[in-house]
C-alpha cells in the first residue's frame, strides 16, 4: 500500500484533505500532530507544521525520520505571484527558499538553490486540476519567512525570482524529503492574487497572541473587517478546490 504526506501549515489546509479521507485517526507522529486516514488503496498521513519555514523543517524532520513514506506533498494556499484568480491551482517545478528583503522597500532579493519537484506527480495534478476546469500555474515557487503583505511586495518577488507562487513552508518541506530521498511535489491554491492588498499585515498574527493582535488592528481601522470578509471567502473558495484537487491526485497516484 502506498504511504503519502500531505504536509500543510495550518488546521484548515489539513481539514481540507483530510475530510476526503476514510478511517482518520488523528495522533502525534514523532511528535507532530497529524491524521492517518484512508483513499482508496493509499494509506495517507495528513501532517500539520506550523506556520514557516522553521517549524516546516522541524516538523517535517520529526515525522519523516519516525514514519517512513513513499511520496510527501506540501498541500495549502499559496500567493500566486502570476496573474490569475483565486482558486487557480499552482504545480511546482521546483521549489526555492527566499531570503533578502522582501517588503515593500524593494530591497534585495534572492533564492538559494532550487530542489526538483516529481515531474509524474506535478503532470498528474495540473492534469486534474485542468479536467476539473481550474486554471493552472506550473513554475516555480519560492518560499519565504513571512506573508507578503502589499502588492508592490508582491510584484517585487515575482520579479526577482520568476516564481509562480509563494509560500512559507514548501522550501523547508522540499529539503526534509530531499534529505530522505522521498520524492516531492507542491500542489496548492491562491487564497490571495499578485495584484491585491491584503486586509491585514498577518504577519503581526503569527505570535502566541496573534489573534488578540488582529482584533487590536481591527478595532483601530473598522473598515479592514471588509476586506477580512472577502478575504475569507477566498480562503474558503481555495478550501473547496484544495479538497477537489487532492481528492483527484490520491484516487490517480500510482
């Protein structure tokens, strides 16, 4: 029986997978929260980060070294950093971690040395994304230690690296199963587009006390709660095709 990882930073990346699978048991792995579950004759482990790249590497260190699979996918939302929609699906080519600055400040930026994403695994997501008539970027992506907030931060990356889409935790995902010899792909989602705005610097939510943070920032600007709305209908609009595009990649590896 195949053995897969899906890896995802956040409880709402690994729900959306997670709730396509049968028999889940949710536990620690090598101390790592994670869900085994079934589809079909794969046996699945849904394995939760953390947010970044440093709790990306450790995490995806823990459980690799104490569960040995065939195959890990870095699952979730991405920025895509082309134009497109949210809900436009994005295949990695290969994956890149990003240093420099970033910010708006349009600073320096660079990658280091970008790891091969699994040509068979990338061919059969953008295949059922496409028969499921979602747009989809292959390419690049890069990843980097925080949210870029701005669409001149944005605009900037996508410059400098040529990436297609950016996330936090792919790179340090890639070099866990790199390490290992595991081959890996990245299959994610826009929750937020090249030419938009964030509501919210999240950034300054990361922290123990994230959530209190966002409320503090709310409360000073009332008008950033209608951007947080639209905000969350895109996350949840990027929900749906996750779960339909992993559904479709796990009923097709082989």
């Amino acid at each position: 029986m195949p053995r897969i990882a899906v890896v995802a930073a956040t409880r709402w990346e690994c729900q959306a997978v997670a709730s396509i699978l049968s028999d889940g048991r949710a536990g620690l792995i090598g101390g790592v929260p994670c869900l085994d579950g079934r589809r079909g004759a794969h046996q699945v482990f849904v394995v939760r980060t953390g947010v970044g790249p440093l709790q990306a590497a450790r995490a995806a260190a823990s459980f690799l070294d104490a569960c040995p699979v065939d195959v890990v996918l870095s699952a979730g939302y991405t920025c895509l950093l082309t134009q497109g929609a949210v809900g436009d699906v994005v295949v990695a080519t290969e994956v890149a971690p990003l240093s420099g600055d970033h910010t708006e400040n349009q600073g320096p930026v660079s990658t280091g040395a970008g790891l091969p994403c699994e040509t068979a695994l990338g061919a059969l997501a953008a295949q059922v994304a496409g028969q499921r008539t979602h747009h989809v970027h292959a390419g690049r992506v890069v990843s980097g230690p925080r949210v870029a907030v701005t669409r001149e931060e944005k605009r900037h990356i996508a410059t400098k690296t040529g990436a297609v889409g950016l996330d936090m935790e792919s790179a340090a995902i890639a070099g866990a199963a790199a390490r290992r010899r595991i081959p890996m792909g990245v299959v994610r989602v826009a929750s937020d587009v090249l030419d938009e705005d964030l509501p919210l610097d999240f950034n300054r939510c990361l922290g123990p006390c994230g959530w209190m943070t966002g409320v503090a920032l709310c409360v000073r600007r009332p008008l950033r709660l209608i951007g947080l709305m639209k905000f969350r209908r895109d996350v949840s609009a990027a929900t749906m095709v996750l779960t339909e595009v992993y559904g479709g990649v796990l009923d097709r590896y082989e």
